[in-house]
C-alpha cells in the first residue's frame, strides 16, 4: 500500500493543533489505498505546542511522527527536516493553520497518479492587511522579473511532492534560501491547482514584516544576480554624477572665470564615493555571509528527539 506523508511546520501553534490534527487525520477516508502519516515538526515552541504534538503521537503512534528540534531554526529548516523524516511515496506540505484548504490534497494525489511530480496549490487569493499585500506583492514581483517569470503571482507554500523531488530536495543543505524557491528551482513542470486562502479562524501569524524583509533578501541573493548588478549600476551612475559635477566645476572655471570653493567640492565627490563603496561593501557583506555559512558546515537544523510513526514498517524506501 501506498504511503502519503504530509509535513506541517509548527510553531507556537497552540491554538491550532487541537483542530488541525484531526482534520489531516480524516483525510485518512478520503485516501482509501493510502497509508496517510502525519510529519509534525515542533520548531522550538514556546506555548505548549510540543506537548499537543507528544499527545496526539502517542495516541496516534501508526499515523505521526513528531519530529523535535532543538530550538527555532526558522519555517524552511523545519520543513527540511520534516520531508528528511516522512516515508512516503508523495509527500505534502501545508501549513499548521490550515489556510489553505487541506481537502484538495485529495486532488493534489488524483494529479500525482497522473504522473505530476509537483503539484502546488497556486493562490489566487489571500486575506490580508495592505502591508503584508504590498510587501509580498514586491517580493512577488521581483521574483517573477529576475528569477522564474512563471513562478505564482502570489506564491505558494502548500504542495504535493513526489518522492523523487523529495530526495532532490534533501540532498541540498542551503542555508539562507527559501525551500519553496529551492523547489521550484529543481525545474519540474508543476501542476497547478487554484485555491483561495482562508483567513485565520485561531492563534496569530508568526510571518512578520521582518520576517518577509529577510526572506525576500534571501531570496533575492540566493536565486538572481539582482544585488550583484546593482552594484555594477550604482557604480555607474556615481560615476556618471561625479563626471557631470566635475563638468560643471570646469565650465564655472573656464567660461565664468568663477572658482568653486575647495572644500565644498572635495566633500561632495568624497560623500558621493563613499556612499557608493559602502553600498557595494553592504552587498558584497551578505554574500560573504553567506560563504562563512556554507563553510562552516554547521546543520540546517537539530533534531532533539524523533517519535516514529508505524506507517509503511517494514516497506523499502525509494532513494
């Protein structure tokens, strides 16, 4: 029997686990064929979420593994560890507060069976405040412009995998990245399924504006070449301004027969330089960041503890 595994990141999610649980479990009858198993990833909760996840684990032992970290690595490493821990032969991913509509997992596995090796519930809708809609709509906008032109207008964080992309996928140790854009990289043509974002009924988002500003920087400089032309380009129009000012001080010498004053003009082009070193130091600082990161070698993630689920004992994993 076939194997459906479904990761939900968690954290601080208190308020939601008592209703998300069991609303994933009874997918179990819609999925007749299917062993359906349960990935929880507690990432370094601070609100009695990790207990939630042991009780419902040991209560369920056939259907959830609980997956603890240490400490809170972030939404994408918890994910990376839950897809590294989950048996399945296709293998979901949605988040704890269930926006977007768990049932069409359904859907999602009918298309898999057709062959689709990505399928992504692709959003054409979703409740939020002007903020958080213009500042993902720039991050949005961005992407699409200088990395995948067809990547989703809105994104996407709710998917179906096959097991093949799945161990693509956990070969990649990236620090620093998006695992969604990371998929989307591998360059498997994705089945798109529309779905309208649900507001949230319980708890509050954990995605905050900092959050968003550091995952389009990440985004940014792990998948397009955008910084590193902007230092080309602001390097250039420096020193388009530094021509035409230094123009303007010949012509006011030559035809006006008027000197600028000395120090006036040596604090403009310094200010004006330095400003231009200190945005290409600044970009060229984070990839160099980003290099320590990588030679460092340290995990994406730790793993405190990991209660296994019974699902598929005994069946061969494909690698």
């Amino acid at each position: 029997m076939k194997v459906f595994s479904i990761v939900v990141p968690v954290y601080n999610n208190g308020a939601n686990l008592p209703e998300t649980i069991p609303a994933l479990l009874a997918l179990q009858a819609a999925l007749p064929g299917y062993d359906l198993e349960l990935v929880l990833v507690d990432d370094g909760s601070r609100d009695g979420s990790r207990a939630l996840i042991l009780g419902f684990a040991s209560r369920h032992p056939e259907q959830i593994c609980a997956v603890l970290l240490t400490r809170n690595f972030g939404q994408n490493a918890a994910i990376q560890a839950g897809l590294r821990h989950a048996k399945g032969d296709c293998v979901g991913v949605i988040s704890c507060d269930l926006q977007e509509s768990h049932e069409q997992f359904v859907a999602m596995i009918r298309a898999w069976e057709q062959g689709a090796k990505f399928v992504l519930g692709e959003r054409v809708e979703r409740p939020e405040n002007w903020l958080h809609r213009t500042l993902s709509g720039c991050y949005w906008y961005l992407l699409r412009r200088f990395a995948f032109a067809d990547y989703p207008p809105m994104g996407f964080d709710f998917c179906l995998l096959d097991r093949q992309v799945v161990n693509e996928v956990n070969q990649i140790n990236e620090k620093n990245s998006s695992i969604f854009t990371l998929i989307y990289w591998l360059g498997h043509a994705p089945h798109r399924i529309p779905i309208r974002r649900r507001r949230r009924r319980q708890g509050q988002s954990q995605w905050h504006v900092r959050n968003k500003i550091q995952f389009t920087t990440d985004t940014l400089i792990g998948f397009t070449y955008l910084p590193a032309r902007l230092i080309t380009f602001a390097g250039l129009l420096s020193s388009l301004l530094c021509l035409g000012y230094l123009a303007v001080v010949v012509a006011q010498t030559i035809f006006l027969r008027r000197g600028p004053v000395g120090w006036a003009t040596l604090a403009g082009l310094i200010l004006l330089l330095g400003a231009a070193l200190l945005f290409s130091l600044g970009i060229l600082s984070e990839y160099l960041l980003r290099i320590l990161d990588e030679i460092r070698h340290r995990p994406t993630f730790v793993v405190e503890r990991v209660i296994t689920s019974s699902v598929g004992k005994g069946k061969p994993r494909n690698h």
